[in-house]
C-alpha cells in the first residue's frame, strides 16, 4: 500500500490545527527557514533542497535550509518545537520523527502529536536492501544463506530510521541472525558506507544507494514497495522475496510548530503542491527516486498520526534500541 493509499480524510482537525488564526495578510515578509532534521545528501535534504528554491519563488521570500543533524533526527526537531510559530521557521523531517518517540523511550525531546502541525508530506520511498559490488551474492536468498556463514554489518542512515527498522524486522527478527547494525549520521554516509565496503550491506532508502546501483557499484536485493519501481525494474519486492508484511516507506515532511495559523500552513501547503505538480519538478525527483506525495494538511495530519502508531509497534515488535 502506497503513501497516497494510506491517506485518509479527517472529519475533524487534529494535531494542533486547533483554531483557523488567520494570516497577516502580507505574509511571508522575511525569509523562511527550513530546519532539516538530518545532514546534506540524504533523501530529506535532497528533497527540499530541489523545492527551495522555487517555493521561494511562490512564496515571494528566500526559503533557506539549515541542516541540523544529530540524534537520529532529535535535534532538529527539538529546535523546531521551541520555535516560535509565526511561519518562519518550519520542519523537514524523514520517517525518523515517528520513529523516535518511540525508540527513544520518551527521551526524543518532542511530541510529534502535540508539538507539531504536519503540512505536507512531499516525497516518499521504499527502503531497500544493497551490498557492496564485492560481495559474493546475487540475490536476497543468496545474502541469507551468507549471513549463517560469515560475520556481517549494514550501514543505516541511523538508529530509529525506517531502513534501520526495516533490516531489524528481517534480519533479527526473520531470520535470526546476529547481523551487526552500524548506525551512521545520515542517508549520505550510510550509503557511502556500503559503496566503499566498509559495511558489506546496507539499509537505505531507495535514493541513497540508487545511482551507485545504476553503476554497478552496489547490488540492491529487495525493495520495501508494495510493487516494484520503474526506475529498478529488476529488483523484487519483499513481498516477491517471501516477507509480505515488509511494505516501508521512507518520507519527507514538512511541519510547523504547534500554534502556527492554519493560514499560513495552508499556505505553505499551497506552494508546495503546486510545485510538485510541475512535470519538471517530478523528473527532477524522479531521477532520485523520488516519489511526490502531496495533499492536503488534513490528509497529512491523519497519515502522520497513523505513522506514529504504526513505527510504534514495528519498535516494540522489533525490541529495536536506539545507539
């Protein structure tokens, strides 16, 4: 079941829509920033990153990106709680902030029902599973069948990330192996982890490992989708490979601090739709596997709320710690 599938309509606002406040009427009057949760390369900047500039455009102000990693996406986040929400400061964020509440034992420093407003989710994808070009397999029943033989690592974009859960589920929990998780700070340096081989595998959303595995320098062995991507025509789902309750996704969302007007989340909602209703803004995610999402703040509200209980249970299920 895709993102879009999930989606369902609210009959009433939640998570701190509350009353429609309306917008000064010349908003946005200074630049707007964008705090993303996680460090440059990964799928969460990237997708910002090839909106920001013309949602600047459409929004009639600078729109710039602070990156502020740390924590499995906690830090990020914690600042964009204690924002002040006058629309000026907003929250791009991956999976991990459904995650972490969670994972994190009620340390990850946020609520993600009452902390935040979710405006829209802008991309999703599937995670998959890839190892380096070295390694000596070529499909997913072949990585099993090393896993009983040999000492293994994967990389993970970090702990409480929907590929680190993703590889849990499977490989601890399926399979029993006592393949070792090395978390690392971000998309970027996980898939470089698997490409250098300096982990033979690697859990990833489907952007990080893409173009090494369009060269040939990583295998990618199963993808979390419901049904396989055009863009990775050869790689089976998990649902193919035998695992049919594996159907993640990882996604990109924006937030807004609890108490901002709906104004101006409708807004911002708006802008965002409309760019990623422009054909050369779908090729631009395309080409990075990159799925756009979009809907209304409604829609995002519901989908959010029901990833929070979702990744709740999958940590539960999982045993899953943070690290």
């Amino acid at each position: 079941m895709t993102i879009k599938q999930k989606l369902i309509p609210l009959l009433v606002l939640a998570c701190g829509l509350g009353v429609a406040h309306a917008a000064p009427g010349d908003y946005p009057v200074k630049p707007i920033k964008m705090i993303i949760s996680f460090p440059p390369g990964g799928p969460t900047d990237s997708s910002i990153r090839i909106i920001a500039e013309k949602l600047g455009e459409l929004m009639k102000q600078a729109v710039f990106i602070d990156n502020k990693a740390g924590a499995g996406g906690n830090v990020g986040t914690q600042l964009a709680a204690r924002a002040e929400p006058d629309g000026y400061t907003f929250l791009a964020s991956s999976s991990a902030f459904a995650v972490n509440p969670s994972m994190y034992a009620g340390k990850a420093g946020y609520d993600p029902i009452k902390d935040f407003i979710p405006v829209i989710t802008v991309t999703t994808q599937p995670n998959v599973i890839s190892v380096n070009e070295k390694v000596p397999v070529k499909t997913f029943a072949e990585l099993k069948e090393l896993a009983k033989t040999g000492k293994l690592s994967f990389s993970s974009p970090g702990s409480g990330t929907t590929p680190h859960l993703t590889c849990e589920n499977i490989f601890h929990v399926n399979w029993k192996s006592d393949i070792v998780h090395i978390p690392y700070k971000g998309a970027g340096p996980a898939s470089l982890a698997v490409v250098s081989g300096e982990t033979p595998v690697a859990c990833t959303a489907a952007f990080g490992v893409f173009q090494f595995h369009k060269q040939g320098r990583v295998k990618i062995l199963g993808i979390s989708s419901d049904k396989r991507l055009p863009s990775l025509p050869d790689v089976p789902t998990f649902a193919e490979l035998g695992y049919p309750d594996i159907n993640d996704y990882t996604w990109t969302t924006i937030f807004a601090p609890a108490g901002t007007p709906a104004a101006i989340v409708e807004k911002m909602n708006h802008a965002v739709n409309q760019i990623l209703a422009m054909p050369e803004y779908k090729e631009k995610l395309d080409k990075g596997g990159l799925i756009p999402v979009g809907g209304t703040p409604q829609e995002t509200v519901a989908y959010i709320a029901s990833e929070v209980k979702r990744w709740s249970q999958v940590v539960k299920m999982t045993g899953a710690k943070a690290e």
